[in-house]
C-alpha cells in the first residue's frame, strides 16, 4: 500500500510517499480502508519534532481518518461500513491516517451512517469532537451563556462558534486577521475581535464581568490574558497550541487567576467510540441537514501532502484541510 511516511523531523517536504506491506488484522483491531483524514496541527508538531521520544520514527502520521472497514476481525463489525476513528494512539504509538489502510484498535471505531461524501465526512471527526467535548464537557456551556473563542479562525475554533450558537450561547470570536472577520461571522459568531494579545477589557466591554466560558486555542501566549477574560465563576478551558509556544516561562496561580474562575484543559486522548459515537453520529447528521457548517477550507490530493503541510503551517487556512486517498 502507499503511506506518508515520516522518517526524520524537518520542513513539509520530509513527508516522503512510499510503498509499505498492508498491515494485517488481528484480534482487537480492525483493517480500515482509508477514504480520506483531516490534517491536525498536532501531527504537524510531530513532525517539526516537538513530540519527542512520544512518537518513535519512522512513523505514519495521522490522528484521524475515515473510510470503510476491510477486515473487521473479531470487532462485530461489518466489511465495507463506513466508520472514523480518532487518536487512541493513531499516528503516534502506532502508524496513523496518512496511508491507504491503518489498522486501528476497535476501542477507537466509531460506525457512521451518512450521505456525505468522503472529503467532508473527513473534515468532521477531529475537529467537531474536540469541539464539542470543549463546550459540553469542559466548560459545560448552557443555554444563555456568553462564550469567548480564542483562535476563533481554527477549524476547532469554527466548530466551537457554530456549536456554541447552536446551544444557544452568546459568542464572541478573535483573530488576528481582519479580513477572516466575515468568516467568522458566517460561522456564527456574534461578536468579532481582533486579537492584539491583550482583549480582556474589550471582552468585559462586550459581556460586562466576562465570558461565562472561555476557549483558548492559542496557546500559553495568551492565556493570562484569556483568564482576565473569564467572568467570576467563569471556566476557562486550555485546548490548542496554535501560537506554537508550549509553556509558561513565569506562573503563578494566585497572581495570574483570578478568584473563582476555573483553569482546566481537553484534548481528544480520552475520546473512544464508547464515549463518542453518539456525539458523532449527531454531529454528521446536523451537517447532512446543514443545522452545523462543515467549515472545509481545502481538500487535497494524496501526493499533495507535503503542499498541504505548507499550507497549514503558513496559517492560510479557515477551517478544517482534507486529503482524499483515493
């Protein structure tokens, strides 16, 4: 089969194309037929290098993908069912999305039933669940709340805008850009900021004491600001590294959060079809019937990849990136 092969860290063009065995399926795991998978700026970390001995080279990429199941081994699953499947260790413990099969772990399978065709089914598992788990589970967002997206032009960020307004939710969005304020507007957003840095008194402008919920996906750069943002009793909830910057040089929690606001963080390591089918399948399907947006910013070919690593890594995307395998 052909895989996206990673074989030392550098720029895009180290994603090297290559002919690999099939992997072959065995009890736990499933063989997928890739249809297509999502790009993450987490696999773009791993291959600048950031990960590590996390991630052992030579490695496949991919944290997600969707296709059809080839061999269901002992999972119960059918040949041929159209499934996605996310982290769980996919491209990191074990070879990921960026090939044209990728045995998984049935933990990780998550059975679909949808219309869409197969570049933007792609552009939903990561993106939208990450989102989600953010809004219902971190912040626990309800009906009323104002909301602040931090790195609202993501595909994360955009997610997080047409969920937070389909829950019913006041929301404000930031960027840099301002010509990306129209985009966030389609998604849903409320309120349009441009990010300086520094936008909590425009934020307390915007929602008196605060956000009720604050989403930060920039990173460690702005997150003391993001907690000046947060209203008394505010959650303030660490999600993205988009700035690139990895850590605090200086910290202190009684100084820099201020009282009674929650700090806490998601990412989509504890996402399993057990816990997240349902969300999925709901999610699609509110696609399907245009009640969420797909936020598809670019679909590219297979042995388009390492333009594609360019393309996100120069920030010239407005949502979720695509590469169809076949």
């Amino acid at each position: 089969m052909k895989a996206i092969v990673l074989t030392q860290p550098g720029p895009p063009d180290v994603l090297e194309i290559r002919e690999i065995p099939t992997p072959t399926a065995r009890p736990g795991w499933v063989l997928v037929h890739v249809k297509a998978f999502g790009l993450n700026r987490s696999e773009m970390f791993t291959r600048q290098g950031h990960s590590g001995t996390a991630v052992q080279l030579p490695r496949v990429l991919g944290i997600e993908c969707v296709g059809v199941v080839d061999d269901p081994s002992d999972s119960g699953l059918r040949r041929g069912q159209t499934v996605a499947a996310v982290m769980g260790g996919m491209g990191r413990q074990f070879d990921g999305g960026y090939a044209q099969y990728c045995l998984l772990p049935v933990a990780q399978i998550m059975p679909i039933e949808t219309r869409l065709p197969w570049d933007q089914l792609a552009a939903i598992p990561e993106t939208y669940l990450t989102a989600w788990g953010c809004l219902a589970d971190a912040i626990d967002v309800k009906t009323g709340d104002t909301l602040l997206v931090r790195g609202g032009t993501s595909s994360v960020g955009m997610a997080a805008i047409a969920l937070g307004k389909r829950l019913g939710c006041s929301v404000a969005a930031t960027t840099r850009n301002p010509m990306k304020q129209d985009a966030l507007t389609a998604a849903g957003a409320q309120h349009v900021l441009i990010d300086n840095g520094q936008i909590a008194s425009d934020v307390k402008r915007l929602f008196g004491a605060g956000a009720a919920g604050v989403l930060e996906l920039i990173g460690t750069g702005t997150l003391l600001d993001s907690l000046q943002c947060a209203a008394p009793k505010g959650v303030v909830c660490f999600a993205g590294m988009l700035g690139g910057q990895w850590s605090l040089e200086r910290f202190e929690p009684v100084v820099s959060i201020p009282s009674t606001v929650k700090l806490t963080a998601y990412t989509t390591h504890i996402v399993t079809a057990a816990n997240s089918t349902q969300a999925l399948q709901r999610i699609v399907s509110d696609v399907e019937t245009r009640r969420l947006p797909l936020n598809l910013d670019r679909v590219f070919r297979f042995d388009e990849i390492v333009e594609a690593h360019r393309y996100m890594e120069d920030n010239r995307a407005t949502g979720k990136l695509v590469v169809i395998v076949d």
